[in-house]
C-alpha cells in the first residue's frame, strides 16, 4: 500500500464542536425521510437493482463517518427475546462499527487509514472475482484524567413506557454510577420530561454529588412522552450552563417512543438549532424492549453526535463509565470518506451498508456540508464488495480512500490518504486477520437481517466463532451465538 500522506489546508471555517459519532443527516432506515444529498449509484446492467455501481459509470463513493452502534444493539436485544428486528432498522454500518478493532492510531487529531481485504469464502455465493475491501479509521486514544471539563446536560424521558423493567430503572442505575466516575470539575444538569418538561436539577458541579444523586433518585415515570418539550428545554439549560473551553453536551435517555408535541426529529431539531449552533452535541441512549430506532438516530445525526443502546446493567455501565467520560473530547469534526475505483481493476462495486451517509461526491471538500464527529480512540469501518474485472494484474490499484476532517482545535481542514492493489485483495479469506474475518461476519449478518440471501447464518456463525478464539474477544463470541440464536428464529 502506499505510504500514508497528509496535507493541511488553512480554511476560513465556522466554529464547530461535536462529539464521537456521525452527524450526518439521512433517514434512519425506517423509510421515514430522504437520504442526504448525493445521487444513488446506478445498478449494474444484469444486476438487477442490486445496489452494485459500476466503476466506470461512477467511479467514486463518498459517505460520511458513522460511530453509531444502536442498531447492533438492539437488534441483540430483539433476538435475545426471540424476534428479528425489522429490516429497516438493520444498518450494516452499525453492526460493524459495534466491535474493537486493530488499526493503528495516528500521532495526532484526525485519522490513520488502514486498508485491507481478501477473496470472499468459498460458502459465499458471488463470482471468483468478487472481493471484499475493508476501509478502516482511527482516532488516536485520551486518558480521561487529561480531557477538558465536561458540562453535561441529560434529558430524561420518565413516561409511563419508561417504567418497564430496564429502562428507567437501568437509567438512574447509570446516572448514579456517572456521577460518581465523573471528575469534581465537570458540571452536570438533569431535565426530565413526560407530557411536560421539567428542571430536576440546573447546572452543579459534580463536586456536589449528594444532590445529584438526590435528583437522579426523584426520577419518577409519569404520562405521555412529550420527547420536544424535553429537548427544548434541555438545550436551553445546556445554553445556559454554556462553557467555553469545555465540552458541551446534552444527553437524552429514552426508549424513542414520542406520542406528543412535535414528533419529527427535524422540526425538533430545529427549534433547538439556535441554542445548540454547532456547540452542544447530542448523544442518545436508546433503552426499551419497543425502541423507536427511527427518531433517535435521525436526533443523534442531525444533532451532530451519535447513538448507543443499552438493554443490560453491564452494558448501560461500560457506556456511561468507560466510553463516554474518555470520549468527551474531540478528534475529528465533519468527517468524511471519498473512495475512487479504478475501472482498469474494478468492474463494479458495493459499499454495504451507509445509505443514510450518503455525501454527493462533488461536497467531498465541501466544509459546510456535514459530516462525522469522532472523538478519541474511536475506529470507524466500511466494507465494500469489489468486482475486479479479472483482467488486471497483481500490481494495478483498485481504489484510493481519502479521509477529511476538520481539526477540533484550528477548524482547518485535513486529508489522508492510502490506496491498495489487486495483490491486497487477492489472499485467501481463511487465511485473512481475525478482525476482518469478524467485520465480514457482522455485515453479512446484518445483510442477511435485511433479507439478502448470499450466505447462510450458519456459515456466518462458523466465522465469528473461529474469529472469537482467535481474537479471545467475549464480543465476537457473543456475535456468534447472537448468529446462532437468529438462525433458530428462521
């Protein structure tokens, strides 16, 4: 592969903070909304529509970065219960993006590229040309001792769906445990909402815990579900709580389920544009065995910041202690990703999974169109499958990924780039890492979820299991007994 480069370019940019995730808008899979700007991929002719582009029609794809993992998450949970989860909330991206990988981080912001792939395996129904590529980001890691303060505000939902075991229950669970893993000098608020909003608490230090512990414990369930009037006045607590230097967040908790006030997550978006401005991101926390996946993910990308969900005590701890306070800094802000194939390699092509991502190839350098909002040690993947024309040799390339982010402290924007060979992809899928092994077996999954017939469940769970012991990772083993559990459901 070639040798990473970077280059910087001074930009006059806006000022923009985020947090780790995409804050790309796009439907959220349910079918609700448009995707982003950018046209769809012409289907490859024989194809029939089956999202193949063909390289010499449009040899480029352009998506922004995706951390989000809520789908994974609670499509787990589905299936732990006994039910599929509809093929509309499956997001292949999600499901990838949910797992540890092995890249190696950069010295500084932004990202290190890092690709890779190999032949598909012989169970895989495709032809002996077709490849599966691998893009991989990274972030470089932060011990959370060294981050900037933290001023944190958390909408609560406490509706009557929130009184289900494992949703309001494991949310002051989690808040406790928060309160306590937070550092004196961080801030936090807490809003709660039902029909109606209302200030439990305004902005405290968390040198102050005994009252935040006192208000976390009068969260009560109440009515209905009015998820605006808490956003509303979450952000404008968290405007008025407002610190520059620090980071900048409102946090909602909920299972999704809105019944009242404005229930379209660009309207709310919207009212709460002027106090948010770029400056307070939003993170969701989906809980609830009925999960409204649709509006949560449309909040956390237009909100620029992500979204995880959370059905066990284990879980809900891992987030709230371990992953949020060492990601509330930034390292990359509007990230994005522009792919360009080479037609003398590549016939055709097919990114699995990012619809909703989707970036027009010609706003790849443009600053004001959104991207992702990754922060530190985060890995963010894509897999592609590649029809090589069959006639290039071992050393012609077959793509060139960049990746663009704007740099959280100078907004000036930055490039890398790598590009990989025929050679790259030409090794035998057995013989692949344990990483990408695990990445092919939770696409496909998600792929088979969504009702795609090119490889069986069983074969998928013969591969996460193989790539769990060779990893010695309880997730990848969890994968594949998640596979297994699914493939009974059939």
């Amino acid at each position: 592969m070639d040798t990473l480069r970077r280059f910087t370019m001074g930009l006059g940019l806006a000022a923009v903070l985020g947090v780790a995730g995409c804050g790309a808008g796009g439907d959220s899979g349910g079918g609700a909304e448009a995707p982003l700007s950018g046209r769809q991929p012409p289907a490859v002719a024989g194809r029939d529509g089956d999202g193949e582009t063909a390289a010499r029609d449009d040899p480029q794809s352009t998506f922004a970065v995706d951390v989000d993992t809520a789908s994974y998450g609670y499509a787990r949970r589905l299936i732990t219960d006994g039910r599929k989860p509809d093929a509309g909330a499956v997001r292949p991206e999600e499901f990838v993006n949910a797992f540890d990988q092995d890249y190696p981080e950069p010295s500084g912001d932004g990202f290190a590229v890092r690709l890779d792939g190999a032949r598909l395996p012989e169970f895989h129904e495709a032809g002996p040309d077709t490849r599966l590529m691998r893009v991989g980001l990274r972030t470089r890691g932060e011990d959370s001792a060294t981050r900037a303060d933290a001023t944190l505000t958390f909408v609560v939902d406490v509706s009557g769906s929130m009184g289900e075991p494992g949703r309001l229950d494991l949310v002051r669970d989690s808040l406790h445990t928060l309160v306590d893993a937070l550092r004196p000098a961080d801030s936090v608020a807490i809003v709660a909402f039902s029909g109606e909003a209302e200030v439990v608490t305004g902005m405290r230090p968390v040198s102050d815990a005994r009252a935040l512990h006192r208000a976390v414990d009068a969260l009560r369930t109440r009515s209905s579900t009015n998820l605006e009037a808490g956003l509303v006045a979450g952000y404008r607590v968290a405007r008025e709580g407002f610190r520059e230097g620090r980071t900048n967040r409102v946090i909602v908790l909920s299972d999704g389920l809105a019944n009242t006030g404005d229930t379209d997550a660009d309207s709310i978006l919207r009212r709460v544009s002027e106090e948010a401005g770029k400056q307070i991101a939003l993170l969701g926390v989906g809980v609830g065995s009925e999960y409204g996946d649709a509006l949560m993910e449309r909040l956390a990308d237009r909100g620029d910041g992500f979204v995880v969900y959370v059905s066990e005590r284990e879980q809900a701890r891992e987030v709230f202690v371990n992953r949020l306070p060492a990601t509330l800094a930034v390292r990359a802000l509007d990230a994005k990703v522009q792919v360009t194939f080479d037609p003398e390699a590549v016939e055709s092509y097919r990114l699995i999974g990012y619809e909703n991502r989707k970036v027009a190839d010609e706003d790849f350098r443009d600053d004001a169109v959104d991207g992702g909002e990754v922060g530190p040690g985060h890995s963010v993947t894509a897999l592609y499958e590649v029809r090589l024309t069959g006639e290039a040799g071992a050393g012609v390339r077959v793509a060139q990924v960049r990746a663009r982010w704007l740099d959280p402290g100078s907004r000036e924007a930055s490039e890398a780039y790598e590009s990989l060979t025929v050679a790259d992809l030409s090794s035998r899928f057995d013989a692949a890492g344990p990483r990408l092994r695990m990445c092919y077996a939770a696409g496909y999954f998600a792929e088979v979820l969504r009702g795609a017939g090119a490889v069986s469940l069983d074969s998928l769970g013969t591969v996460a299991r193989r790539a769990g012991e060779d990893t010695g990772d309880r997730a990848v083993d969890d994968l594949a007994s998640l596979i297994g559990r699914a493939a009974e459901l059939d």
